[in-house]
C-alpha cells in the first residue's frame, strides 16, 4: 500500500508533540489537555500514521474557525500591537517564557496541515457526527476537571471571566449546542462544497 502522506512529515510532527505534550504537563497540568487545540494537536498524529481521513476531518472541524480567529488575534497584536478577539492574548503575556509561546505557535500551522491531510485523503462526513460527540464529553470534562481561571473550552464563559447571566450548568448545554452547530456545521457545509 503506497503512503498518501510522507514519513518525515509524520516523524518530524509526532516529535513536536511529544515535545510539546510533556512541557505542557509540567507549565499548565494536565487540564491544559482538554483544549480542543491539544486534542487536534494530539490525535493529528494517529490520523498522519493511520491517514485516517475521519480523524483529520474531526479535528478540522474542531479547530478551523477557532484557529482563524486566534491567528487573526496573533497577527493582529504581531502588526498592530493590539491582538484581536482575546484568543492569543497569552502570546503577548511577557511572564511567560518565550520558549512556552514559541510552542504556541502551532496554531498557526495545525489548521494548515489539518486541511492539507484532509484534502489529502479526503473528507469523511461521518466527522460531524463523531466530533459533536467528542465534544459532548470534552465540555463536561473541561467543566468537571479545569477551573474558571483557566476557562477551558470556554466552559465557564467567552473571555476571562465567568459569565453571571445564566445558571452555571444551562451556559455549558448551551455550549454543547452552540459547538457543533456554530463551529462544526459551518465548516462540515464547507468542505462538503469544496470537497
């Protein structure tokens, strides 16, 4: 069986997350994670080796908008000195070691390999389906697992603090909705049409 994707490819990035995965437990503990960002990182690296076209097109469709608007916000506070939209803030934060962000920067190039692998072997349809579910045990896991200061996955509320408007526990099922219907829709009808 001939490779679709190549071997150096596949090396060279399962080494950066090795790499990445074992200074993030030491910096953010293992709540860091639950990130739909990590995740993507992390099962990026079955769906290079196995060139699972269901794998990549369910971390494509969990990161691609997400991904723009932190690029947006990183290369805003880049040109301007101003980022954007809050995702990328930390990429300015100069208490933390350059070193820390400079991993960072993988989500600048995650979304590009995501769709390069997707458009590689394919999209697989059934993402939606088993992404939403994915999230639907990531969310509650974020909520269980991290606390509001880390706000993982948004689940305590968009931006920095938590929000107060609604009860805890109905901002989180509004969330589970809100993932795949504002996030994972769009981008299913996307690469359903370009695919």
């Amino acid at each position: 069986m001939t490779e679709l994707l190549p071997l150096w490819l596949k090396v060279a990035y399962s080494l950066f997350v090795a790499v990445t995965l074992v200074i993030y437990w030491f910096k953010y503990g293992p709540s860091n994670y639950l990130w739909f960002s990590d995740i993507a990182l992390v099962l990026a690296v079955p769906a290079l080796w196995l060139e699972s076209s269901l794998l990549a097109s369910m971390m494509l469709l969990a990161v691609l908008l997400p991904e723009i608007l932190w690029n947006v916000g990183f290369f805003s506070g880049v040109l301007t000195g101003r980022p954007i939209g809050g995702l990328a803030n930390y990429m300015f934060d100069q208490r933390l070691p350059r070193y820390l962000r400079a991993l960072s920067l993988f989500h600048i190039f995650l979304p590009l390999l995501l769709l390069w692998m997707v458009f590689a072997l394919g999209y697989d349809g059934r993402a939606l389906l088993w992404q939403t579910l994915l999230a639907w045990i990531v969310l509650p896991a974020s909520y269980l697992a991290s606390n509001p200061k880390e706000n993982v996955n948004w689940v305590y509320g968009l931006g920095d603090r938590p929000q107060q408007r609604l009860p805890p526990l109905l901002y989180l099922a509004l969330l589970m909705a809100g993932f795949p219907l504002l996030i994972y829709l769009p981008t299913h009808w996307l690469m359903l049409l370009i695919s």
